[in-house]
C-alpha cells in the first residue's frame, strides 16, 4: 500500500519522492481521478489516464527533482490551496488539495508552472 498524504503539504514532498524514483503510478495516486493538470504549459491534461501519460513522458526528460520551499497553505474546510515558490524560474506552482474520506489528501486542480 502506497503511504497516503497525511496533511496537504505532505503531496510535495511525496511528488518528489516519487518522481525521484520513476513511480508514475505513485504520483498518479496523489490526484482524485478527474484532477486537472495544467500541465505542459497551455494545455490541460483530466483525469488519471491523461495524467499518466503526462508523467511518463515527463520522467523521460527529467532526470531529478528537489523539493521547493512552501509557501503557506491555505484552508477551507477540506480543501486547502498549497504552492510553492519554484527554483527553476517557472512561477510559482499552485495546487488545490482536497480531504479524501480516509482523511488523507489528493490534488484536484494543479499548476506546476505558470504560463507566458
């Protein structure tokens, strides 16, 4: 059984924990299964399948990734709004997180780079 994210800031680290090890299954669990990632830049990708596909080809073309300060998340009830302030000079990625019923949490919508 895959470890679940205990509070929202935890889906960070685990994205890099996972990516960092090629488990595209891993980072697929940390989606609902109609997330929407905007992801590459412009285009959307919903939905498990789409976000594999997403994550297979971006794994082929990243060899690491490191873990980006926080910026403080933002709560409503069960759904909070994480992001962080990226290294690589993409923007700022933002996420929005909701609890799942066995208390743990998965992204719904995700940012990971800000468009031109």
């Amino acid at each position: 059984m895959t470890i679940k994210a205990e509070t929202p800031e935890d889906i960070s680290r685990l994205f890099v924990e996972r990516a960092n090890t090629g488990d595209v299954d891993g980072l697929v669990e940390l989606y609902e299964p109609d997330a929407v990632l905007a992801y590459p830049p412009g285009t959307t990708s919903v939905g498990h399948d789409a976000i594999r596909a997403v994550f297979a080809t971006m794994l082929e073309r990243v060899p690491r990734f490191e873990l980006e300060d926080a910026l403080p998340t933002i709560h409503h009830g069960d759904l909070a709004l994480t992001s962080t302030a990226a290294k690589d000079g993409t923007g700022g990625r933002v996420q929005i997180v909701r609890r799942q019923a066995d208390g743990g949490w998965r992204r719904v919508i995700d940012r990971p780079e800000q468009s031109s």
